[in-house]
C-alpha cells in the first residue's frame, strides 16, 4: 500500500512538473508550424508570382518572335520580280517559309479585300500541302474585315478557328505607291508560341499555367467540348478579371495574373499604331490546394518527428525528476521528523538560549547565565488521585493535562523545560507580564480541561503555580554517554518553593516580589500581598503575592471587596499588633468565606496572643 501511495505521488508530481513542458513543447512546436505554414504560403506565392513573369515573358516573346518572322517574310515578298503577287515565285517563297518555320501552322495569301489567293498547312514531318477552295480553311476570313483595314507594315492579332483557338498574325503588302494590294496572314496556336515555357513548366513541377482571352476561353490547352473557363470557375474568373495584375488565393488554390495585350506588344518592338487587334489575354499561374495540403502536412510529419521525442524526452524527465523529487521529500521529512523529535526531548528554545543550532552541538560543557522567569505547576494530591486510576490512565490524564497547559505557555513565548512526573518547569525570557498572563491562561485551560472531565465521567483535578524571576545557569548535566539539558539555581529552586505555597495558603498562583517589581503596571492583574518568607537557608525575606485574577468573577470580587482591610490586616500583623490584625482578618473571613488567607492569619494571630513572639518580630515566615 505505502509503495502504491508513493508511486501514485511520482506520477502525480510528473505530471505536474512535465506538463508545463510538454505545454511549452505543443506551443512552440504549433508556433513552428504555423510560422511554417506562413513560409510556405509566401513561398508558393512567390513560385506563383515568378511562374506568371515567365509565362508573361515566354508569350510576350513568342509574339515578338513572331511578328519578326512575318516582317522578315513580308519584306521577301514585297522585293520579289516575276509575275507579280499571285505569281509561282511568291507561291514557293512561302511554301520555303512555311516548311522551315515549325512554330507556324498555317500561311495564307489574301487579296486586300480578304479573298484568298493560296493557303499552305504544315503537315507532319514538316511537308506542306497547299490547300484547296473545299478544305475548311475559309476560317482565316473571321479576321478578314479588320484585316482589310491595315496599312502596309502595321500588324493584326487574333483568334479564331473551328478545331480551336488560332493566333492569327496578319500583315498589309504594298506597292510602290504605298498603298495595300495583298493581305500575308500567319497561323499558329498557343501552344506553339509557348513552347519554350512548356519546357520551363515542367522543371517548376507544381506550378499550373493558363492562357485566357476576353471570353474566359483556354487558348493555351483548349479541350474540346468543356466550358468556357468563366463558366466553369466563376469564382477565380471575377478575381481574375479585376485589374490587369494581382494576386488572390480562393478555393482551388493559390493564384496570380497579369495582362498581356498583343497589339501592346507590337507597338513597344516598332512604333506607336503598328499593332491591330482587340485581342487581351490573360495569362494566370496557380498551385492547386492539394500542393499546400502536401506541403503542410510534409511539415506536421518533420515538427512531429522532431517535438514528439522531445516531449517524451522531457516527460521521462519529468517523472525522474518526480521520483528524485519524492525521494528527497521523503528524506527531508525523515530529518525534519526527527528534527521534531529531538525537539520534544530538547526545545529549540534551549538550544537558541545556549547559543546552538543544533542538538549534536551541544556537550557537557555547555552553559549560559541569563535572567529570566521560571514557572513551577503541580498537581495537587496527585498520588492519591493516581491510586485510582490504571496505569495507562494515568498517562492519558497526564498527556491531555500537559498538551492543554502547553499552548498557554508557548503563546506568551515560553517553552517547557522539562516534566518532572506531574510537574511541570517552564521558562520565559520575555517580561514578566508574559509569564503572569502565562500562568493565568494556564488556570483558565485547567477550568476547560476539568469540564470535558466531568462530562466524561473523569476525576478533575487542582493546580498550584509559583512565578519567580531571576539569574539562573542553563545548560547540560549528565554523562558522556547519557545528558540532558536542564537550568539550576537558587531562582529554580525559590520558584519550586513557591509553587509548595500554593498547597499551604491554598490558593492558585504566587509570584515573588522580584517579579512583581518587574510588572510594568501591576494594577492590570489582581494582586495581594499574602506574606513575607525567608527560604531555609537563605537570608533574604521574599515578599509573596497572590493572583487571583482566574479565581473566578465571584471569588475574585469578594476579595477586592476586602482588599483595603486585608492590606491593613496585613500592616498591623507585620508591626506586631495582633488584636486589630485579629479584628480585621475576621471582618474579611466574614465579608468572604471562599477566601482562604484569612482564616490562616486569624489562627496565627491567636496563636502570636498566646505566645507572644517577642520584641524582635518583623512578621517573616519560613518557607
């Protein structure tokens, strides 16, 4: 059981000391991820944002490169002798062209009005086939109203076609007057003018890519019979179409734009009103959610590896920390139990006195001289109270009676200094208010202790307390082997006497006049003087008080009812006049019956009557 308890302490004291760790550990691990995710949301932006300046970079270029093949094949044309326009030798110049270009699909010849003269299309292996009145190719007249329009040197940018999007370059040939006579159209898709960044999209990996025109159609990857963009993703499309350049993030992932303007184009590569055309297409970069997701969960799975050793790391730390924890406590709590057991055998009050921090410190030699008050507390017939009771009883009677007393004293900061049987010795050091309020607490917890012992069907008991202050010796008596702490002196053994009064006047408490002079205020306590002693083998008379103040609110009335006659009573017998000491002692026994003082001195003043002491009385007693 003891070792379930202690395991059940370890686990608890690891769980205190390892959660705040392992809390610190899930906070900064979810700082490191979300830092992360910021990082790697920035970083998929910024691939989006370089995937766009390439994608524009790459059309922007295809373009160029485009219209300088067709500046370059205009200005063979337009220098050719022979037949003319329509001749055999323009015919071959452009199926030479046609066949080694590879980024153009399609050349058409036009009149100035749009009509065809001859059309080449690009076969496989790069053969080009010239195509018939019935082929479909009419598709090149989509464009031919605007194209009717240019003037020689200025360039047409379009779309079109029936099989999917066409970019269609257009160029107006002149004669030597300047003025148009044929139309030199070039087709290709946009894939084609990409090339280069298709190349380049494969080594970015997850970076998407697309062309879009004003309609929201796909020119670069077009498939057949699929919605127009706009229709498919109505969302991105509205992003898409706010300004010429931006990004935004939405649903299906990460995106950036820009604009790109043919005619645009053309005019920054020539001059101003060379590019035709209302073509503007928007090329877009993106990184779908699914990249992210990936992304993030790549980096939960790193921070996990990493954090949860870590957190069980510091959790196994913990728990070692627990039990090393716990080992300690439990030693620290075996040194201070015993601690506390020397301390019942030897207060710390005594060793503090002898100027020792610890019990081991002290040795037969050690002692100390100081000034204070020492109380002395019997039990009054105490043997024949104990001849009735059993042995284990009379310990119960004891120990109850002894751990009431003890508050008392320590609460006026005092200490027991040792149980001689049903006595009790304590010390004061403080003032000698301290030891008298000590002494009345004392006399109130005795009349508590004594009603729980009524209740209980228990014999009450009767105390005696004599106060003395002096000069003693404190410190330790005994063998090498076998010691004891302990305080001597003449002040020890008068309070000792004192406390044998108590039994004779029958009375609770006496102090000596050594205390008395060193109250502050005697006229807070109720107190009497009850006679002046000499101690067997001293000289000094000692003048005794008593202090009735726990006599009881009755008792302790009625004597200071007669406290001014007592005081004269007590005059006249120390002068020796016995007859009017006689008169008022028995006035007070008559005023107070409880009182026991007077009835003493009423015997000894008849006793003085019938033996006169003689001429050298001073009314001293011995003790």
């Amino acid at each position: 059981m003891f070792r379930d308890r202690i395991t059940v302490k370890v686990l608890k004291g690891g769980l205190k000391l390892g959660l705040p760790f392992v809390l610190a550990v899930a906070l900064v691990g979810a700082y490191f991820y979300l830092s992360g995710v910021s990082r790697i949301e920035k970083g998929l932006a910024a691939e989006v944002g370089v995937g766009v300046e390439g994608l524009e970079s790459t059309l922007t270029g295809g373009i160029l490169e485009a219209v300088m093949d067709m500046r370059f094949l205009a200005s063979l044309a337009a220098s050719r002798d022979g037949a003319g326009p329509s001749g055999p030798s323009n015919l071959e110049l452009c199926r030479w062209f046609l066949s080694h270009k590879a980024g153009f699909d399609r050349l058409c010849y036009l009149t100035g009005t749009g009509s065809r003269l001859f059309c080449l299309t690009r076969q496989p292996g790069g053969a080009v086939r010239v195509a018939g009145e019935s082929d479909g190719t009419g598709a090149v007249s989509d464009c031919a109203a605007d194209m009717a329009k240019l003037w020689p040197g200025n360039i047409h940018i379009g779309t079109g076609g029936q099989d999917g999007p066409d970019v269609k370059f257009a160029i107006s040939l002149g004669d030597e007057n300047g003025e148009p006579v044929n139309i030199l159209v070039l087709c290709c898709s946009v894939e084609r003018l990409l090339h280069r960044f298709a190349e380049r999209e494969g080594c970015e990996g997850r970076v998407r890519t697309m062309v879009l025109d004003n309609n929201g159609r796909r020119l670069d990857a077009p498939a057949t019979g699929t919605p127009l963009y706009r229709q498919a993703h109505p969302q991105e499309w509205a992003a898409l179409s706010r300004g010429e350049r931006g990004s935004f993030r939405s649903g299906a992932g990460i995106y950036a734009y820009a604009t790109v303007v043919p005619a645009r184009v053309v005019d920054r590569a020539s001059q101003p009103g060379t590019g035709q055309g209302g073509e503007s297409w928007r090329v877009a970069a993106w990184i779908p959610n699914a990249e992210l997701a990936s992304a993030k969960a790549k980096l939960a799975w790193n921070l996990t590896l990493f954090f949860l050793p870590l957190a069980g790391f510091l959790a196994a730390g913990a728990l070692v920390l627990s039990l090393l924890s716990e080992q300690n406590r439990l030693g620290r709590d075996r040194l201070l139990a015993q601690h506390v057991s020397r301390e019942r055998f030897v207060p710390s009050e005594f060793l503090n006195l002898l100027g020792k921090e610890h019990l081991s410190d002290v040795d037969l030699s050690s002692s100390v001289q100081r000034e204070m008050t020492i109380l002395f507390s019997d039990i009054r017939s105490y043997t024949k109270l104990s001849e009735h009771l059993a042995p284990a009883q009379v310990f119960e009677l004891l120990n109850d009676y002894f751990s009431s007393i003890d508050t008392a004293i320590t609460a006026r900061h005092g200490f027991i200094d040792k149980f001689i049987g049903d006595a009790v010795m304590a010390l004061f050091t403080g003032s000698a208010e301290d030891a008298l309020r000590a002494a009345i607490a004392m006399r109130g917890r005795i009349d508590k202790f004594n009603r729980k012992q009524r209740e209980a069907g228990r014999p009450e008991i009767l105390t005696g307390v004599g106060l003395h202050r002096g000069e003693v010796t404190l410190g330790s008596v005994g063998t090498m082997r076998r010691m004891q702490t302990t305080a001597i002196g003449d002040a020890v053994n008068l309070a000792a006497r004192l406390e044998s009064a108590t039994k004779i006047f029958q009375v609770a408490i006496i102090l000596s006049d050594s205390l008395y002079d060193q109250l502050k205020d005697p006229s807070q306590f109720r107190l009497r003087h009850i006679d002046t002693v000499r101690v067997k083998g001293k000289n000094r008379p000692v003048r005794i008080y008593e202090s009735y103040d726990a006599d009881g609110d009755g008792l302790a009335e009625c004597k200071n009812a007669t406290l001014e006659q007592f005081e004269r009573a007590m005059t006249l017998y120390a002068q020796g006049d016995f007859d009017g000491a006689l008169e008022l002692f028995s006035l007070c026994a008559e005023a107070c019956p409880e009182d026991t003082i007077p009835p003493i001195y009423i015997k000894r003043c008849n006793t003085m009557k019938r033996v006169p002491p003689g001429d050298g009385w001073t009314g001293i007693s011995t003790l």
